[in-house]
C-alpha cells in the first residue's frame, strides 16, 4: 500500500495557508484592478472551507469558532479582501442559525454544503431604503441596500428591510438569482477592494414566509445576540491578519532592501537602533494584541456552546472582550501599517509594491462602526459597571 494512503487529510489551516500562498502572488496587482475575485472565490468554494462551521451532520466540516477564525486571519495576512468575503460566509450562516427555526437553518445548511453556496450580505440595518409589503402567505421587498458585501458571486444573500405597517426590522434568507434583485457592481474605494461591498437593488422581490427569520428572530434572545459580536470579533481577527501581514512584508523587505541611513552607526539595517526600537514596539503591539483575540475567541466558543442557554452576564461579558480586543486590534494595527515605511525607507513607497494597501484596508475597516463608540462602552462598564446594550454593533 501508497505510504501516502496513511497521511491524514490536511487540516482547514493547512488547506488555508495553502490558499493563501496562491492568493499572496497577486494581491497587490488585484487590490489595483478592484472588482471581484472569481478565480479566488472560485478556489474557496474547491477547498471546502465554506462549510467550515457546519456540524459534520449536516455535511460541513464541524469546525468551532477558533478554528474558523484562524482561517478568516491566515487569509486576512495576505489579502484582507479574501479574508473579508470569507468571513462573511460564516456570518450569514450564523445569522440564519441564531435567528431562524431549526427546519429552516438546517436544510440551508445542507445546501450549503452539498452545493458549496456562497452567502452574500444585504442585511445593513442603517440603510432603511428597502421597505417591506405584506401580503397573504408571503411578502415584498423593495428598496436600495448599501454595502452588500460578498453580494456578487453568491447563491444566497441575507437581506433586510422595514415592514411598512409597524416599521420592524426583517431579515431573510433569499437566493441571489431571485426575479427583482440586481447588484451593483459599484464599489470602488480606497480599501478592500475586491469585497464586493456595493448595492443591490431589490424590484419588488417576492420573499415567501418561511424565508423570513422571525423564530427567534433578531437579537431577541441573549443567545440570538451573538451575531453581532460575531461580527465585531471577525473585523478584529481580520484588523490583527493585516497587523501581521504587514509586519511580515515590512520585515522581509527590510532585511532584504533597506539600507542605514548615513549617519548610523550601524553597517547593516539589522543592527540601526531605531530600526530595532521600530520592530520592538511593533511586536509589543502585536502580541499584547493576539493575547486579547485569543481571550475573545475563546470566550465566543464558550457562549456558542451554551445555545439557547446562554445568560445575559455571559453575553455582556463576551461583549467587553471582544470590544477591548477591536479597539486595541484598530489602534495598534493603524499604526504599524503606517509607521511600517519608518522601518522600510524611501524606496518602498513604489507604487508597484502597493504597501500602502494594508493601511489603506485596515482604515477602510475599521470606518465600519466608530471605535470611539466602542471606547465609550468599556467605559461604562470600567466606571459605572454597565455592560453593553446588545445592538447589530455591540
């Protein structure tokens, strides 16, 4: 017997990094370019990683949040673009998980799987263009949604609008081809380019009722209330992905291209004392960084694990973690991709190296909610002990 009959499978990170090598040899020219990332997407949906938090019963890879999350970051160190569509897939599958009945999220599920679905969002609770009829057994959308992230490309998206009658938020779960939607292929910003994250446009859309999520429904539980702190700690895996990235590409190209400058007293960039200083307080930055993620992550599992039982304290408490982790993730890595030309010189800023995309990503990111806001909050749990009211951004 084949020696390599006995290896096992590779592992999601495995396959990942894999991926990801692939996707680092033409990142920067697509950051350029813009527009979608078929190809990329294409390789994703082979890999089998979008079913990655799937339980294996319903065909997917059974994987938990941190093993998750590790591939959204592997992918965030090399193309945050990647990273951001991916992550996405996960979202959505968490929404229609914690917000809608069991025989609707299961089958979704399957077909995820079976069919290597990508879910696209249309969800922004903030953008109230889309309104909502009702009529006997089913429902119309109409209206414009704004930062449709993954939106083209996909076979489902999770939409929203306003019910036209009491104003209420609803969400559904709706194919990407259906009859009235149309996708703008208009996003073109100075960051994550290729995240799709433009507009659709909903032409009197019919949604029929068991599309809707209304069982439990929108953070109507403490559980259901874990979407989004998914979302927030997936920004914050992906602001800490591009930290590293950049670090990474920073430091390759030191070693390797950056010269002292004439005064040191250095005869090798390795040995500039302002250098080392740079590259020291970078890695300070990041692990006291990775600690606070690691933490959060691992506190997401837990409140995952407890389902329907989760509690209102264990929520809040998750919250504050994964608020802490964002803000410090924004902070430190806004400065290493700024600073990260301190340590790689004049040279660097050639526009064919495109260096300047990790800062331009991670500030287009991190614009997603105010992380003043977010300071706020943890100081009203740091002064007054109040956690954080749950909303579509605590």
């Amino acid at each position: 017997m084949n020696a390599l009959q006995h290896l096992p499978p590779p592992s999601p990170l495995e396959i990942a990094r894999e991926l990801a090598a692939g996707f680092a040899e033409t990142a920067a020219e697509r950051d350029a370019r813009g527009g979608t990332p078929k190809a990329e997407r294409d390789a994703i949906r082979q890999s089998g990683l979008l079913s990655l938090i799937i339980p294996e019963q319903y065909g997917g890879l059974g994987q938990d949040w941190q093993a998750t999350l590790d591939v959204v970051r592997e992918f965030a160190r090399v193309d945050s673009s990647i990273a951001h569509v991916f992550a996405f897939q996960h979202l959505m599958l968490a929404t229609v998980r914690l917000f809608s009945r069991p025989e609707q999220w299961q089958p979704w599920f399957q077909l995820t799987a079976r069919s290597r679905w990508f879910w696209g969002n249309a969800l922004n609770p903030l953008d109230t263009r889309t309104t909502v009829k009702r009529f006997d057994g089913w429902r119309e959308f109409s209206g414009k949604k704004s930062f449709c992230s993954g939106a083209l490309d996909s076979q489902m998206l999770i939409a929203s609008g306003l019910d036209e009658e009491t104003g209420k938020l609803l969400i559904a779960a709706i194919p990407t081809a259906r009859s009235g939607i149309s996708l703008a292929d208009d996003w073109d910003n100075i960051g994550q380019r290729q995240t799709d994250s433009g507009s659709a446009i909903f032409e009197r859309v019919r949604v029929e009722e068991n599309e809707l999520l209304l069982d439990p429904g929108p953070l109507s539980t403490p559980f259901a209330c874990l979407r989004p702190l998914i979302a927030q700690l997936i920004f914050t895996h992906i602001y800490l992905g591009i930290a590293e990235g950049s670090f990474a590409e920073a430091r390759a190209y030191t070693l390797k291209e950056a010269r002292p400058w004439f005064k040191s007293p250095a005869s090798h960039i390795g040995e500039d004392p302002y250098v080392l200083a740079h590259y020291g307080e970078f890695w300070v930055g990041l692990e006291g960084v990775r600690a606070l993620v690691q933490r959060a992550t691992a506190l997401l599992d837990e409140a995952w694990n407890q389902g329907p039982d989760l509690g209102e304290a264990q929520r809040g408490e998750l919250a504050l973690a994964i608020a802490t982790a964002k803000v410090a993730a924004t902070r430190t890595g806004l400065d290493l991709c700024s600073r990260l030309f301190e340590v790689t010189g004049a040279r660097s800023t050639h526009a064919a190296l495109r260096l300047d995309r990790h800062w331009r990503n991670l500030r287009t990111q991190t614009l997603h909610d105010p992380v003043d806001y977010k300071v706020r909050e943890l100081g009203e749990w740091a002064l007054n002990q109040t956690l954080p009211k749950p909303t579509f951004y605590s």
